[in-house]
C-alpha cells in the first residue's frame, strides 16, 4: 500500500494542471508546458480523473454519473442517471483515491457507506443490477426497450469494485466491518446460476421482468466478459458449473486463435465469434482486468499478460503504421477501444477505424506497455492538453482530422485510467481482488493457474 500524499503535494500538482486565463482565473482545461517527473505527472491524472467519482458523483446515490459534459449539453434528466460498472470502477477509483491520499479513509468509508445502502435498495433482478438507474429513486432506466431489469456484465463490473472495497476494509474497525458485511451480503445475493435460462451451459447478459429472456444475449468469448464467469464461478451461494466457463465462454475451445496468428510479430490467443487479426477494442483488456491480475494467469486457453500485452501493441502498431493515414496517428498518439465519435459512441478497433483516439484505451493500458503509454501521456497533456484536458482529466475521445474535441466524459473510460495506472504502480487493485478467497476457489475450480 502507498503512502498518503500531502495535500501541500496536491496542491502543486493543481498549479501545475491549470494557468490563468485572461480574466486572472483559474482555468483547470490548459495544462502548462513545463516538465515535472513523470511520478508527479501519474500523481496528476489520477488526481482529477479520481474526481469524476468524488466532486462528480450522483449527489443521493454516491454513484458514477453514466456521463459529464462540461458544456452541459446532456439533457438534464440525464444528470441523476447512473451507471452500474462505472459505479464499480469509481468503487476501486475510490479506494486509490485513499491510498494516494486524494481523501481520508473516513471519507471514503463514508461515501461507500451511501452507496451501499443505496445499492441495498435500488432495483435488482434475482439479484443483478440494471445497466442504468436514477440515482434519486435507484429505480431502473431502462437502457433499451428489452433491457430493463438485469444486466449480468454490469454487475459483475460493481461486484469485482464491492468485493476490492470488502477487502480493503475487511480488518478495519466496527463500522467498516460492518460495511464489509453488507457487501458480502449483496455479492452473495447476486444469483449468477439464474442467468444460465434453466441451467444452460452459457450465462446470458440480460433479464427483463417484462421481457424475460427475449434479448437473447449468451455471453460468449472472446471480449469483456471473463470477469462474469470468473465471478459466477466463484459465488459460494449461486456458483455456475465449470461447463458454462468451457462449452459457454470458450464455445468448446472455438476461443482460441489460430495458432500461427501473428500480426506486427505479436500472436493472440484468443478470439472473438469470427477470426481476429488484430483484436478488438482494447476495453476487453481492462474491464476484467482492474481486480482480476493477468499475471502469471492462465488456463488451458490463454497467457493472460501475453495476450493482454501483445493486444494492446498490435493496437499501438496499427496507429502507427496508420493505413488510413489519419492524422495525429503515431508513436505519440494511439489507441484504439469504445468511446464517443463524431457520429455518436462506435466501438473502435484496427477493424473500425474512424480516426477517434480515445485517452482511456492508451493510459488504461500502463501496466502492458509502461515505456510506450509513457510516451502517449506526455503528448497528451504537454502538447494536446489545451483541447482534450478537463476538470476530470483527459476528455473521453477526440479526433485532429476532424477538429473534433468534445467535451465530454463517460465513466466507464475514466475509471480504468484511475485503476490501471494504480495497478502499474502498486498492484493496489489487483491484491486486493486477488485476495479473496473465493476468487481462488473460483479460478481453481476453472483451471486457472495463478501466482
């Protein structure tokens, strides 16, 4: 665990992240250009990245805005609309905020505290959350006309952040052993074997009380979704069968790639429905991966830090060979996953390249490629900063052809820049996960290895 920075530390940084403007205010969108360590830099966007689920939070809830725009463009009933994984990455983000001394430990209690009694009484179906909620009511909002009761991924996303937050205060005195009780009590409360439709040999994302099974969604690899079948494994009240994991998730091996893949000198594992030549959106390496450590992890399928590693510089190499000579593109400036675009959110990867460039798929992305997403950074604050930098850190996409640098942010892209960069510097999150005893018997019990 790292030690609690200063507040006369963060202070500095904050001069060094904002410069008068013409007024003589303080304007927190245009970085100064002028050198600091690298450490301080880090120190400096998980700062303000960390705010969007501290000062940014759904007041009532305590929970992760689905999405900010500073120019307040969203309609306003969007404002108390929350999301379900981003309130767990913002769980783990808040965790760091603690151990980098951004709050105090009472602080972040506190606000746990708000959001698991909150969480205890917002809408759930067989105990999954929705995708989204009104953070006054915790009633859900419907994320499409189907998708209005359970979202399996989603909640597994809040469940890996509320099984870190059980850890980290698991020894801690009576009030916070008690929070950690009523985390265990929801986590077990989540009925992973429900969402098999009847005991199926697959998990599937969604139930509606309205629609029932009707989206006819089985999750199946390879993208996000390990961490669903990592935890349904692990539950010690609604556990799924290992089958599910192998004739589900890895379709009866089909998962696998082929194994002369190479593409740039790098080879992938694992695949999606349809061959893989580059990999998909590079999301898929961090949503299972801010609790779940990939090193030294394996199965009968994959070298997870291989594979992670090797997605996320084939991502890298494809910007800079630049095929469709967008520009910006380069050692300096790439990055490929889901975000915002001109034209609304795409999925971008190599196979759907629109010339967006999305902060979070780089700095998400320090643990596999620190010297690389190094580079990446500095260019973005130091050169960029003045167009894609905020009031809650580097905005959520941009575009130089187009001239395109909205203002906007989604929480599902911020908090895996505030925990994976933890998880590069300390393994803070990754202990933690990893620490559960049940996460052992789960991946055991999956045929995992890990150290």
């Amino acid at each position: 665990m790292t030690q609690n920075i200063s507040l006369l530390l963060i202070a500095s940084w904050l001069m060094i992240g904002c410069t008068p403007n013409k007024q003589g205010d303080q304007d927190h969108t245009a970085p100064q250009t002028v050198e600091i360590s690298e450490d301080s830099l880090l120190n400096l966007v998980q700062y303000h990245t960390f705010q969007y689920f501290w000062d940014g939070a759904e007041p009532t809830s305590g929970a992760a805005r689905e999405r900010y725009h500073s120019d307040n463009v969203y309609p306003q009933n969007d404002k108390h609309i929350v999301t379900t994984g981003g309130t767990g990455f913002g769980i783990m983000a808040i965790l760091v905020g603690i151990e980098r001394g951004f709050i105090t430990r009472e602080q972040g209690f506190q606000r746990l505290h708000q959001l698991v009694n909150w969480l205890e009484k917002a809408d759930r179906f067989h105990g999954a959350w929705p995708h989204w909620m009104n953070g006054e009511t915790g009633k859900v909002k419907p994320f499409s006309q189907k998708d209005d009761g359970g979202d399996l991924v989603e909640t597994a996303f809040l469940a890996q952040g509320l099984l870190c937050a059980r850890q980290y205060f698991l020894n801690g005195n009576e009030e916070e052993k008690a929070l950690t009780q009523k985390i265990d009590t929801l986590w077990k409360q989540i009925e992973w074997d429900w969402y098999t439709k009847g005991g199926e040999d697959v998990l599937y994302w969604h139930w509606s009380p309205t629609y029932g099974w009707e989206m006819n969604f089985p999750v199946e690899g390879y993208n996000e979704g390990l961490i669903m079948y990592v935890l349904a494994a692990s539950s010690p009240t609604h556990g799924i069968p290992p089958e599910a994991y192998h004739k589900g998730w890895a379709r009866n091996g089909n998962i696998k790639n082929d194994p002369n893949h190479q593409q740039y000198g790098y080879h992938l594992a694992l695949k999606h429905n349809d061959a893989i030549q580059y990999g998909g959106p590079l999301f898929w390496e961090h949503y299972s991966f801010l609790g779940l450590d990939p090193r030294n992890l394996k199965d009968q399928y994959a070298d997870y830090w291989e594979h992670n590693k090797n997605h996320v510089l084939i991502n890298r190499q494809y910007c800079i060979k630049n095929p469709k000579n967008h520009q910006g593109y380069g050692e300096n400036c790439w990055g490929l996953t889901s975000s915002y675009s001109v034209n609304g959110y795409a999925g971008h990867s190599p196979k759907n390249d629109l010339g967006v460039i999305s902060p979070t798929a780089a700095l998400s992305s320090f643990p596999y490629a620190p010297k690389e997403v190094m580079v990446v950074l500095k260019h973005f604050y130091f050169d960029l900063g003045d167009k894609i930098w905020g009031e809650y850190g580097f905005y959520d996409a941009f575009n130089q052809q187009e001239n395109w640098y909205p203002t906007q942010y989604l929480a599902i892209d911020q908090g895996p820049i505030v925990v994976m960069i933890e998880n590069h510097r300390t393994g803070l999150l990754w202990s933690l996960f990893m620490s559960c005893p049940e996460v052992q018997m789960g991946l055991e019990k999956l045929g995992f290895e890990s150290l």
